[in-house]
C-alpha cells in the first residue's frame, strides 16, 4: 500500500496525541508540539479568515475534533512533566514569564481572560449560530429543491448546473449540522483547560510541599508560573481555532473574502466617514481629550472619505465605458449560428399580459405549476417530460400564448389575467353573464366571470377555473398528446439504466441481444401514443424478453405488451363491479381487416378499397355518436389479432378512440355490446 505526504501527515499528527496521552515525553519534543500547535491554529485561523464562504472548509467540523484531542493530549504531557520534574520546557516557561509578565496575579487574570472571552463570547456564539444556521439551512431545503427545480424548467440552468447546486445544498446541510456539534468540542476544551490548569496548581502545591520539601511560597512560586504559561500555551491556540469557528459560521457572503469584504463595507460610504471624521476633531477640539490624537484621526477618515468620492466617480466612469465598449463588441462580435440550431422539446410562449402568472416576485406560481406538471406525467405514464421553456413573445396579443412541440406551434390558448373561468359542469341551476369564450384544452363553452362573481357562480353550480389552472391543464393535455414523439432513444436508454440496476440480467437478456435501444423506443412510442403508463418497465420488459426470439416486429411486440399490462389497461378504462358499454367489431369485419393485411420489411399495412374504408369509419362514426349521446365513453372491443389494425385505420378519422381488445381485459370485468362496427 502506498501512503500520499498528506495520508502520512496526519497519520502522525495523531499518532503523537495518541503516545502524548500514555508516553512521558521529553521536554524538546514538548516544545516541537507546543510550536506545532499553535502553528496549525494559526493556519487554521487565516485560511477561515481568507475562504470565500463555508464550503471551502469542509473538513473543519473534523479538523475541529484533531485540534482538540491534539491539545489535550500536550496538556496531559505538560501536566506530567510540570508535576513530576517541576519543569515543562522552554516554551511553557516562556509563556508564563513573558506572557504572563513574570508575574503570578497578572498571569492568572490575563488567563482567566481568554478563558471569559473564549467560553462566553467567541464559543456561545458560535454555538448559537452553528445552532440556528444549522436548522434554517434544512428548512429551507425544499425551497432550495424547487427552485433548481423552476431554474432548469426555465432554462436559465442546465442538467449539469442543476446536479451541482443540488449537490451544494446537500453539502451546506451536511456541514452546518456538522458543525452544530462540533462547536461542542471547542466549548469542552475551554472547560478542560481550566479544569486542567486548577488541576496543576493543586498537584503542583502538593508535589513541592510533599514531595520537594518546598514551603508553601516557594511552591507557589514555582508551579503556579509553570501551571500558568501551560495554561495560557494551551489557550491562545484554543482562542484562535473557536475564533476561526465563529469566522466560519457567520461568513455570509461568497463573493469575496472576508478582510475585502469587510474593508469594502466599512470603508466604502463617503458621508459615514466624513461625519466620524469631523464629530471626532469637534471631540479634540472641544473636550479634554488629546487633541492632536482625535484631529490626526478625524482629519484621516475625511480625507478616506474624499478619496472614496473620487474613486467612486472614477469606477462609474470605467463602468459607463466599459459597458459601452462591451455593446459595440457584441454589434461587432458574428452572430452565433450554433446556438440557434438548438430546438427546445417543448415551449411555452405568452404575450406580456401573462409575465405576472410567470413572476415569482409578482405572486405568479405558474413555474411551480409547470415542476408539477413533470412529476405528474412522469407518475401518470412512466416517462420523464423533458425541459418546458417559459418565454415571453411581445409578438403575441398580450393575453395568448402558444404551445410548441418541437418548434412548431401545435396548440394555442387565450386568457383574461384577471378574470376566472366558470364552465357549465351540466348542473347548473341558473345562467351567470359573463364573456363568452372556449376552455382551451378541451374546447368546451364556457364564459369569463369577475373575481366579485366567482362565490355566486360556484354556488349555482359552475366549475370556476383560475388563468394558472387554465394554462396548466392545456400545456398538461398537450404534453400527453405528443410525450411519445417526445420519448427520445436518449431518453430509452435512462430508462433502460435505471431499470438495469435492480434487474441486470434482464436487461442483459434483452438488450442489445434480442432489441437494440431504437427498437425498445417503438414500443414504448406505441404504448404511450395511446395512453397506455410505461411506469411499470419490469413487466414490459419481461415481456419483450419472452417474445422478442420468436419476432422483431415491434407493432406485435407492442400487442404482446399490452396484454401483460391488462390490469393497468382494465383499471383505466373500466369502472369495477360496473357493467361498462363497449361497442364490438362484426366478425365479417375483423376477418376482412385481417385479409387486407400485408407484410412489407418496412411493416404490416392494410390494402383494402377506398370504398370499404370508407364505409367502416362511417359505421364506426356512427356507433360513436351513439355512445357519445348516451354520455359514455366510447370503447371499442376487437380480437386481439385484429385490434392494432383496426386502431391504425381508425387513427386518421376518430382521434383518441379507445380501441382494446379481449386479452387486455380482466376477467371480472362486466361489459355489454350496445353497437356493433358492419360495414
């Protein structure tokens, strides 16, 4: 196994905490880790001073647990050399001469300073921040989650953008939580250096009176400078390393570090510093207070405060010029033809009027409608909706918008923004006067009401339907009109990776051995293109695994999946323990149907006289309206050989006819002919 420099560094870092808590170690191998310890704490310290925000110490909350043990692990050293040969090596002895100024009283209240300052200020804030930062970071995750969700619907993120900034919130949760408790592990060390430090002194006294023959002054002395520089040896890193961590946990911008960004707020408004500025020389002037001091300052912030007023008009300047510059280049610059190549699946395009429905700031939620509107297929048919583009077009009237599959414009609707919709639901009790218009989705009568008629219209009745609603539904409509043009082989090969992680052998089995990725595209194309879920891949799948030796003829292939999902098929189209009226094919038909068809390497199709065309559809037509006048959905039952046939001759004439056949239908399931297709 090779070891990297960094594996080994730390291996050794700990090493020597872990041999200093049970080893006696010499005094010049103290020092070497006393010195090292305040090095890494000051390392620590500038580089959280110098990150642009928290994520670029990751590791800190971990970083947190090896100082401490580190720190513990030389006072556990000291404090046994400080007891038992009354010396603790050259920098404890400095520390309490020099740091401590020689002194007993003025080193132990210089210590129990930093402790004051370290305990109760610097680690019970960034307790509280870690605390509270910690908790509204995982709050604010799902707000977080859809608003990735809105920016790549949008467009203004890609796939990849999108992955990243998820992977950020994540990662933000996961470190703050982690440093609401590693604040923990600062706060116990102050605690434990004081404890150690009343610890030494105690032993200390003991040792030189008992042990020493020393009288109690002497012993005092002695240990009480030798127990205050370790004291204050062990501190003054602790101080730095709970200063990084409330450096950290309140960094609030990622723009910048943090000495820029402080000297940028703080030094960047003209009339603050002029105002200090001259209320501190008044102060000299007018006070006993020296007055040369407060006049050389005040007369300093002034004149800060003039040369940020220059600076400032210079920056506009530049900032004027340059914007100036950066439009001729770009009048200059050769239009980008690539980027105009690129044709968005599915686009949605209002007139100015509508923006407000669009707008966030403006209480519009339509963004959020069109997430929901993804998740809602993907669960209703199995298949991921690729991007929506919301645009705006002040080519259209302010209140239309467009809906384009693909670039070309397949659907187009019209609202009121401040009105609402009532349409009749067929048990209205009276008519309300309104502007008469059409539901767009599904073309039905309807008129547009006031905010002030909507309680009355829902009470006699009516199905009132708010602007966002009426959008939502018509792009969700046109959305499952078109999703199996919209199921790419990019797309087929998603579904086929996710389906392979649970079930790798079928996957194995059947592609590419039996199916390529293309061929397994034109089956799912052929379920969804009548309506029929791809949520259930495993059952498909098997399916196609089964059949797939004996043909690869995918519209055969597609019949074979259909029967497999039959309850799916039943459950959407019947109603249980209810008789559902069906219409069936005469016998004659079907077989006449069968005879037409031919076999060609492109595909079956069926050669059978305009005439007989002609006069099927016609009888179809008319069972239909029978149905329809009834206030039933029309069903057609077939063989099951006969079925695909029968729904691509009827595909051009009858749009969305539901055409099943027998084997796709459960067994408990009650029908009654009430029509019959002769021809």
């Amino acid at each position: 196994m090779k070891f990297k420099k960094t594996d080994l560094f730390i291996g050794v870092y700990l090493l020597a905490a872990i041999f200093c808590l049970f080893i006696s170690v010499p005094t010049w191998l103290l020092d070497i880790l006393l010195a090292i310890n305040i090095a890494v704490s000051m390392i620590i310290l500038f580089t959280a001073l110098y990150a642009k925000e928290a994520l670029d110490l990751q590791a800190f909350p971990t970083i947190l647990l090896f100082t401490t043990i580190f720190r513990i692990a030389l006072n556990v050293s000291s404090t046994k050399l400080i007891l038992r040969n009354g010396d603790a090596g050259d920098v404890v002895d400095a520390f309490g001469q020099f740091v401590g100024g020689n002194n007993i009283v003025i080193g132990f209240i210089v210590f129990i300073i930093l402790i004051i300052v370290q305990f109760v200020v610097i680690n019970k804030g960034s307790e509280r921040v870690s605390e509270v930062t910690a908790r509204f970071t995982l709050d604010a995750m799902p707000g977080k989650q859809m608003a990735i969700d809105a920016d790549l619907n949008t467009g203004a993120i890609t796939d990849k953008e999108a992955r990243e900034r998820r992977d950020k919130i994540q990662q933000e949760a996961s470190f703050f939580g982690a440093m609401d408790g590693a604040t923990k592990y600062v706060k116990g060390d102050a605690t434990a250096g004081l404890i150690i430090t009343v610890i030494n002194l105690v032993g200390g006294l003991l040792m030189g009176v008992i042990s020493g023959g020393m009288n109690v002054t002497e012993a005092l002395n002695k240990y009480a400078l030798l127990t205050i520089g370790d004291g204050l040896v062990s501190q003054i890193p602790s101080l730095m390393i709970s200063l990084s961590t409330g450096i950290l946990v309140t960094k609030a911008s990622k723009d910048s570090e943090l000495p820029d960004e402080i000297a940028g707020e703080l030094f960047s408004t003209s009339k603050a510093l002029k105002t200090v500025g001259i209320a501190l020389a008044i102060l000299g002037i007018v006070t006993p207070l020296p007055w040369w001091l407060f006049l050389i300052i005040g007369g300093g912030l002034f004149a800060i405060g003039i040369a940020t007023d220059k600076k400032a008009a210079v920056e506009a300047i530049e900032t004027e010029t340059e914007g100036a510059d950066m439009e001729a280049q770009e009048i200059r610059k050769p239009e980008n033809v690539v980027s105009l190549l690129q044709v968005d699946p599915i686009e949605l395009e209002f007139g100015y009027g509508i923006i407000p429905l669009a707008d966030v700031n403006q209480g519009g939620d339509l963004l959020d409608r069109v997430v929901m509107i993804r998740r809602q297929v993907a669960l209703e048919l199995g298949t991921v909706v690729p991007i929506i583009r919301l645009r705006d077009n002040i080519q259209l009237n302010p209140n239309q918008y467009i809906i384009k599959i693909k670039g070309i414009q397949v659907s187009e609707g019209e609202i009121l923004f401040d009105h609402y919709m009532a349409m009749n639901s067929g048990f209205v009790e009276e008519e309300i006067t309104g502007i008469p218009t059409f539901e767009p989705s599904f073309h039905l009568p309807a008129i547009w009401i006031t905010e002030g008629q909507r309680e009355r219209a829902e009470s006699l009745g009516y199905t009132v339907v708010d602007p966002p609603s009426i959008i939502a539904t018509h792009l969700t409509e046109v959305i499952k009109a078109h999703i199996a043009e919209l199921l790419t082989r990019q797309d087929t090969q998603n579904l086929i990776n996710n389906l392979k992680e649970n079930n790798p052998t079928l996957v194995e089995e059947l592609v590419p051995k039996l199916m390529s990725v293309g061929e397994i595209q034109k089956v799912l194309q052929n379920l969804l293109e009548e309506g029929i879920s791809i949520r259930d891949l495993l059952t498909i799948f098997e399916t196609l695994a089964d059949h797939a030796a004996a043909t690869r003829d995918t519209d055969i292939l597609t019949e074979y999946a259909r029967q497999s999902l039959k309850r799916a098929i039943s459950s959407k189209f019947f109603t249980p323990n209810e008789t559902t009226s069906v219409i069936t094919l005469d016998p004659t038909v079907e077989q006449e149907i069968m005879n037409s068809v031919k076999q060609t390497e492109q595909g079956a199709y069926i050669n059978l006289a305009p005439e007989r065309i002609k006069g099927i559809i016609a009888s179809v037509k008319s069972e239909v309206a029978k149905m329809e006048d009834m206030g039933k959905n029309p069903i057609v039952i077939t063989s099951p050989i006969v079925r695909i046939y029968f729904k691509r001759l009827t595909s051009d004439y009858i749009k969305d006819l539901t055409v099943i056949s027998y084997n796709e239908i459960e067994s408990d399931v009650e029908l009654q002919s009430v029509g019959m297709v002769t021809a």
